[in-house]
C-alpha cells in the first residue's frame, strides 16, 4: 500500500526538483526598503549581472533625486545628500548618477572599488548578460575579459573618490540616516544607497581542516599553480571556469562537486571543457570529508572513499548575502519572521475566521447565526433598503432586486472580492505591463464580475422577479439548476456559480439532499471532459490561472507575495494533501450516489457525518471553510496567495494527474541561463524552474499556473510557454504571447 502511494507521488511530483531560495533583504523594486531612506541596488536586489547591477544603482539615485521631500530637505540646509555604500558596479554606477545630478555624496568601499572583478581570477572571460541591455546612468559594458574590462571600469569612474571604510549599520536620525562605521564617528546622510553584494561572505565548506593555508574562496593567477595537485569544490560556473583555467595553466586538477552532473555550465565553459578531455578529473556526487596537510578526503557515491595527494583547495561553493548587516539597519530578510510577523500573522487569521463564518451560517462557532438572529449587518438591510419606497420596493426592478440581495453575507463578500481583483489587478498590469498579463488579468476580472457576481446576485434573481422563469423553456432550465427555496428571492440562484467552479472545487451542486440531474450532467462534463482537454494542450493553468476565482484573487492581490512561497523538499511532499482531500471527495461522491441508489442504507447517514457532521473534521468546515478560506486567505501576506492552489485544491490535485498528460511546458534556451535562481522565486507555486532552465529541458511541473511570473521576469529572456510532444519532448509551439520582459524591450526598440 505505501510503496503504491510513493510511487504515485513520485509521478506525480514529488520526482521534479525542490530548489530553495537564498535569502536576500526585502527590495521594493524602485530599490527602497522599509527604512525610509535607505536603499539597496546591485546583486542583492536578486540578479547577479553586472548590467542589472548598474542599472539598478543609476535608476536608484535617479528615484531618490525625484523624490519630493529629498528635494525640499536638501533645500533645507547643508550636509550629505547622499551616502553609497559600495564602490563595486552597482555603487559606482550610482555615483557617476549623483555627480551627473549635482548631489553631495561619498562613497564608503571596505577594500577597492569594483574589488569584486579585480579579484576574478586573471584573463577570465567575462560575458554582459544581455548583450542588448543598455544600462541607465553612465557606466558600459565593452570588454569580455577581466584586466580590460577593469581597466574600462575605472576609466570611466575617473573621479570618484573612495573612502577607506567598513560599514556596520544604518539607522534613522532625525529626518535623515546615520551610517555606522568601525571605529569612526557615524557618518549622517539625508539617504543611503547600499550596494555591497556579497562581497567576503564566502560559503564555509564545514569540514576539519578547512582553516588551513592552503584553502582558498578566489583564484588570482591559475599559473601559480602550474604542476600542483589542486582540487577545486562547486558544481557552478565559477568553479568549473577556476578548474579549467587551472587545468589549462598546467595543474593537476580534480574537481568535486555535489550533483550527479555539472547543471549549469554556460556553453562556452562546456566547449573548454570538451577540449580538456580527460585531463580534468571530475568526481560527480561526492562531498569533501577532510582537508590534510598533503592529501584530501572525499566521500563518493555508494559509501566508498578517495584520498587524493593534494597541494591547493579552492572551495568557489558561492557567497552568502551580509544579512547581519541588513539585521542591525532594520531591514527585514526574505522569509525571516519575527515576534511583530507572527503577530500579524494571528491577527490575519482571526480576521479571516471571523470573515468566513460571519457569511456561512450552519457551521461552528455561530457566529453567522448570532448576526441573524440579532438582525446585525447585513440582515437588517433589507429592511432599510424597502423603506425607501419606489423603485427599492418594487421586486421587478434591478433597485428592488438588491432589496433581498443585500441581506446576504455572501453579496458582500463578492463585492469585495471584485473590487480586490480589479484594483490589484490594475496594479499587477502596471507592474507586469506585458500582454500576457494584460489579457489574463481581463479574463480573471470578467468571470469573477460576470458569472460569479452579477448573474447569481443580480442578472438571475432580477429574471426571476420579472417572472421569466415561471413559463416554457426558461422555466424548465430553472427547475433543473435552480430550484424553488422559501427563503430568498425563491430560487437558489447561487448555485449559478457552479457554471465556472467545477466540482470538487464547488460540490454543493453535486453533493445535494437529491440528485440534481442538470448539476450532476453538467458537472460531469466540466470535471472530466472539458478540463481534461483544456489542460491536454494548455496545462493546469488555463484553468487555475485564467477562470478560476481562488487564481484570481492569487494573481492579483496575492502578485506581491509569491516571492513568500516556500521552497524545497519537505514543502514539495505537502503538495500531496490535496491528493488526500480529493480522495476525500471521491469518497463522499461514491456514498452520496449510493445513498441515492439505496434511500434506506446507512449510506446516507454516513455521507452526512463525514460531509458535515463529523466533529472539527467534517468536509465542509475542515476543508471548504478552514482550508479553502481562513487558511487559504489568512496566508496570503506571510506564504504567498496560492497556499490553497498548490497544497489543498482538491480540483488542482485531479488537475495535477491530468496535466502528466499535458503538452503545455515553460521552455528555456540553456545558453542564455545565468542561473540568478529570480524564475524560482516568484513561482507561487514552489517550482523549482531555474532547475529545468539550467539543463534546457522544458518545465513539466504538473503544479505550473501560468501566471508568466517567471517569463516575465527572467533578465536574459530564456523562458517561453510552449507545446511538446509528451512522448519525445520535441517542441512543437512556442507561444509568442508570454514574452519575456527582454523581448518585449527587445521587439519595441
């Protein structure tokens, strides 16, 4: 039993990487941060190119020269306008900005400007991704290779001065910012741009013998080492370009890394390699045990072991990002949370429960019962609304209509759920101007206010109190999907949202008191031969990511979030538990029918308990109201707005099975990957697409919505929507719609 089931979720899922996400200070994408004020540009604003990096700092020094109240206090009296932190690209490009705007500024460097690239190692080909980008400010891209493109880079920074300083923190002071620096007196700046990168924070093997001479984070000169045994550590680029260049200066080179393949390597570096042969040894899926004196300690692959004669390690396993720093100035980290997080954490939740018990009556707690019974909002409405008199009083009229509508929590609640699409929406399209999401936002905005808002709280109730459900065809129609209630408007015409939200995702149509052969018929065909076709040739997301009303409110309220998405192994497994709640929802269609089919067998006793009556973990309050709603609402500003798309949908689980079969993909071109890992952070669902683009083999995630996230976002345009043949993996479409923020910038110039 348990061997089946893992070998389910293994195809199912659980066999497509779990990357994780290195943690950054949080960015707004102008470059400010919750202290006001300080700003961040360069590499820790999340991608390591030295043009975004410039671009970056120029475009942060020309958002705080327009910023209004900078203005008026740099007109208010003397001193420092601004403070950068960090002579590398990023800084620099920020200073050559704020000499060109005629802003007071010093640069603090703790070593030597653009130290990052003088300490590359020599000749090292270096590649300005994307060769079409133009930075803003002043500072070009020319040279390949490291000592001209230095030399280039400090031509062009010709006077601007550095000083000599190792910055500790940054903190607020009066009406401007304070910058802490060992053992000197705090340097005051109306702002602060830091642009620091990673510098010196190497990644520590943790193995004994690590401090030794002979291990090192940078390769200088690989000629130093001519005739030497040197193993060099990492599956990246840098320490496959540090292994080769080595090699290629005569060393005796092995290289460790800890994947069963090199993921990553740019094709360039691949040529190189090919042209080594064997004269590179390289020892796949094996760990670093021991550093000695003269030999080091691998564990390889199957429990052996390997002691190589060994002169020099390279350990080039990447740098972390000086989060202390961050830390001490108040800005917070990237999927850190503190006492104040959690706190409004809570308060979110409690919101949320109160929220979606006040509009469902029948469930725990009462509280929707206490607002009726008391005649609270807004079931006193009605009331009010009818003592208007004229057209609020008269049923036939649309004024009249709203009369008993208003009185429903749930008209509320939809209200607003469209008013949060269309303005977030909005705001998305701004963000994301591409025609992608410009078409998607439209369609997730008009089926939420059409299908699941006028025409069950307005369009129908407005036809039947005209009567045009009380004769012939129509008549007909509304008995078969609207039956007659004596509450209401007299029919249940919220059974309308049925029409978009497919069983089991909405099952009141077809878990009924008795079967509902238009539901049930209709039901059918929407769960198990339209969704089955649709995601044969678009994938899940034509569904999740353009009709559903859950998708909508992620896509558009929830669009600032999903960097918030958990990553990695362990969050991957708990995909599986909408895969139980559809298991549950089968089981509750198999004893509703049965029920049916027997009217006096325990069935029907058993399906209520389960469906409603079972204490705390009855289906329609464990995962309708807690999961569907206090959960998957209540974490959209701490986990991002798609916990209930990707957990617990129990329609995206049967999606999830559906889409195996699917030949919608993301595709990517391996060359242009720079492995910057941004494609990975902003998928809401915790995909790991950087895995995918790295190997150029097309994303096949069952889990993808299609929100264009990571097309969009991708700074070197290497992802694009698409078909294959599911059987070959051959492309047969590149869907040109979803362009990348490159080639849209590409197409208009």
């Amino acid at each position: 039993m348990f061997t089946a089931l893992r070998r389910y979720s293994h195809w199912l899922h659980t066999r497509w990487p779990a990357g994780t996400l290195e943690r950054l200070p949080e960015v707004r994408p102008d470059g400010s941060t919750v202290v006001p004020g300080l700003y961040v540009a360069g590499d820790l604003t999340g991608i390591p190119l030295l043009k975004f990096s410039a671009d970056s700092g120029a475009r942060a020094v020309q958002t705080i020269a327009a910023d209004p109240s900078f203005q008026k206090a740099r007109a208010a009296g003397e001193g420092l306008d601004l403070a950068i932190v960090g002579g590398g690209v990023a800084g620099m490009a920020a200073a050559l900005e704020a000499r060109k705007l005629g802003l007071r500024f010093e640069v603090l460097e703790s070593s030597e400007a653009f130290s990052t690239i003088a300490n590359f190692p020599k000749e090292k080909p270096i590649f300005a991704y994307p060769t079409e980008m133009k930075p803003a400010g002043e500072l070009e891209f020319q040279a390949k290779v490291k000592e001209p493109l230095l030399a280039e880079l400090q031509e062009q920074a010709r006077g601007i001065a550095t000083r000599r300083a190792r910055v500790e923190r940054v903190t607020r002071a009066g009406d401007g910012l304070e910058v802490g620096i060992t053992g000197e007196p705090a340097l005051k700046a109306r702002r602060v741009l830091v642009a620091i990168g990673r510098a010196g924070n190497f990644r520590k093997l943790g193995v004994p013998g690590e401090d030794l001479g002979k291990v090192s984070n940078r390769l200088h000169d690989p000629k130093e080492f001519a005739g030497q045994s040197v193993l060099v550590v990492g599956g990246g680029d840098s320490a496959l370009e540090s292994a080769i260049a080595l090699c290629e200066s005569g060393a005796e080179v092995t290289l460790s890394f800890r994947g069963a393949e090199l993921a990553r390597p740019k094709p360039e570096n691949q040529e190189r390699l090919a042209a080594l042969g064997t004269r590179l040894v390289q020892r796949p899926a094996s760990r670093v045990q021991e550093i000695e004196p003269q030999h080091v300690r691998l564990a390889l692959e199957g429990g052996r072991e390997e002691r190589l004669k060994n002169d020099a390690v390279f350990a080039m396993i990447g740098r972390e990002a000086p989060l202390e720093f961050f830390r001490r100035s108040g800005v917070p980290i990237r999927g850190e949370y503190g006492p104040r997080n959690w706190i409004a954490f809570a308060l979110i939740l409690v919101a949320a429960f109160f929220v979606y018990h006040w509009k469902k009556t029948g469930v725990y707690f009462g509280i929707g019962e206490a607002f009726q019974r008391n005649g609270w909002f807004p079931y006193g409405v009605p009331a009010w609304w009818e003592s208007l008199g004229g057209a609020f009083a008269d049923k036939r009229t649309l004024l009249g209509t709203l009369k008993i509508t208003l009185g429903e929590p749930g008209f509320y609640y939809s209200l607003a759920y469209c008013v949060i699409i269309v303005l977030f929406g909005w705001k998305r399209v701004r963000r994301r101007n591409t025609p992608y999401v410009r078409l998607q936002t439209l369609s997730l905005a008009t089926v939420q206010i059409v299908p699941l808002f006028l025409l069950p709280y307005v369009i129908l109730p407005w036809m039947g109190n005209n009567g045009l459900f009380d004769h012939g065809a129509l008549a007909s129609f509304a008995d078969s999907f609207f039956p007659k209630a004596n509450y209401g408007h007299g029919r249940e015409y919220w059974r309308a949202f049925g029409f978009v939200l497919a069983w089991p995702l909405f099952f009141w149509n077809v878990f009924t008191e008795q079967p509902m052969w238009g539901w049930l018929a209709l039901s059918l065909v929407q769960t198990f031969v339209v969704i089955p076709l649709i995601v044969r040739k678009w994938g899940k997301g034509a569904y999740c990511g353009w009709i559903c009303s859950c998708g909508a409110l992620a896509e558009t309220l929830g669009d600032t979030q999903r960097s918030k998405m958990p990553h990695g192994p362990r969050w991957n497994r708990l995909n599986l538990i909408g895969q139980v709640f559809l298991a549950l929802a089968f089981v509750l269609l198999v004893a509703r029918s049965l029920a049916w089919a027997f009217p006096h067998s325990p069935f029907g006793a058993i399906f209520e308990f389960v469906f409603k009556k079972a204490p705390v973990f009855n289906y329609v309050w464990f995962v309708d109201l807690l999961w569907a709603g206090i959960i998957g609402v209540g974490f959209y500003w701490h986990f991002s707005g798609r916990v209930w798309c990707r957990f617990a949908c129990p329609l995206a689980a049967l999606m999830h099975v559906y889409a195996r079969f699917s030949r919608f993909r993301i595709l990517s071109e391996k060359k242009k990957c720079i492995s910057c890992n941004v494609c990975t952070s902003v998928c809401h669902q915790g995909i790991d697409v950087m895995a995918f683009a790295n190997k150029g083999k097309p994303m096949e995630d069952p889990e993808c919505v299609r929100c264009s996230a990571c097309v969009s976002s991708c700074p070197t345009g290497v992802l694009s929507f698409g078909e294959v043949d599911p059987s070959t993996n051959e492309v047969l479409r590149r869907d040109k719609l979803a362009a990348s923020a490159v080639q849209m910038a590409e197409s208009k110039s």
